[in-house]
C-alpha cells in the first residue's frame, strides 16, 4: 500500500488506492496537495486512523461533511480525523508523522468524496501494520466500494 483512499461517510471506508475499484469517481480538480496529514496512533504505536489538516480550499469542499463516532473534527474545525474504528482516544506523541506527500481529494458519481493520500515515506513495518488495522476495521464492511 502507497496510497491510501478514505471514502468520506458516516463510517468512512478505507482501501488501498491502488486496488480499489471506483467506476464514476473523479479528481475534484483542486489539486493534488490540499493539506497535512499524518497516521493516528494509540499509546502502544498502533495505528488507528488518519487526521487531515486541509488547506483552504479544500477545507471548503470538506465543510459539509457531518461528524460521526468514525469520522471527528477536532483543533476547532481544522483537522478532519478518520478512525478505523470507534476509538475514544490517540497519543499525540506516537501521532505526529506530518506526512506531505500527494493529498487529494476525489468525488463520486453521487457527490460521495474521497480523500487519497500518499503513504511512500511511511516505513514498511508501519505500512504493514496500517494494511493490518484497515483489514480488521472491514472485516464486516456495510455495503459499498473498498467493503
């Protein structure tokens, strides 16, 4: 996995970009970094989500997005977090990638949007452990593309 695709919903759906299969998807046209981004990690370092910090524009196509259990926002609207799970809490500490690679946005046939990002710069044991918590998180996927 070098890229990493979030369906953005109520439960957002993750897959490895580079299988995921999204007829009718695409580019949203606002370029192909709109932000910061870096893996969310419990106190043990294992992954357990993804936390964006979009840069203007794309904080405007992201704005009607409704918060859920899965899908957070938090440092006062400006970071959209994407768990893996319902999880009650990260380490800030074990948090902090700051990744900057490519982060962008796409958009479905039925205004559904996606968030791809780049994952190339992660080490291969933590791309490993990722693809590991993305697996157990769609175990019992609800219907849709990445289940």
């Amino acid at each position: 996995m070098k890229k990493l695709l979030t369906i953005l919903g109520e439960i957002p759906r993750f897959c490895d970009a580079e299988t995921c299969s999204l007829p009718g998807w695409t580019d949203s046209g606002l370029g192909d970094w709109l932000g910061f981004y870096d893996i969310l990690r419990n106190a043990s370092n294992r992954p357990i989500g993804l936390r964006f910090w979009p840069f203007e524009e794309a904080s405007k196509a992201l704005s009607k997005i409704t918060p859920s259990a899965q899908m957070r926002v938090e440092d006062g609207g400006a970071a959209l977090c994407l768990l893996f799970g319902v999880v009650d809490q990260w380490s800030e500490g074990k948090s902090g990638d700051q990744l900057m690679e490519e982060a962008r946005l796409l958009t479905g046939p039925n205004n559904e949007v996606a968030l791809l990002v780049g994952l190339s710069v992660l080490a291969q044991k933590d791309l490993l452990e990722l693809e590991r918590e993305i697996a157990k998180s769609n175990d019992s996927p609800p219907a849709g593309p990445c289940g």
